[in-house]
C-alpha cells in the first residue's frame, strides 16, 4: 500500500500573502534602512507564489 507523506514545515505563502507581506515590511521599516535580506526573501515567496498559481491554471 502506498502512503502520501504530509509535509512537516508550513505551507508557502500564496503570492498574495506575499505580497501583503512586503508591503507591511516596507511600510513599517524603521530608521530608513533598507530591509534587503527580509525582502530579498519575501521576493522569493512570492515568486514561489506566482510560479505554483500559474502552474495550477494550467
């Protein structure tokens, strides 16, 4: 018999999600410094994001 695995980590933020979340990290950064590595991976969820919901349309 064949078993499914259940992932162990947390889902991936849809692209939306993501997108929310670099709005809010951009709009409460402080002391105007860029948060570039909080970004830069926000960035790649919400490519991530993207890339699976196109692929679902498919």
């Amino acid at each position: 018999m064949h078993q499914t695995l259940t992932p162990a980590g947390p889902a991936r933020p849809s692209a939306a999600e993501a997108n929310e979340a670099i709005r809010l990290l951009v709009e409460t950064r402080v002391d105007g410094e860029w948060p570039s590595e909080a970004y830069e991976f926000l960035l790649t969820e919400w490519a991530d994001g993207s890339h699976a919901e196109v692929s679902a349309g498919r």
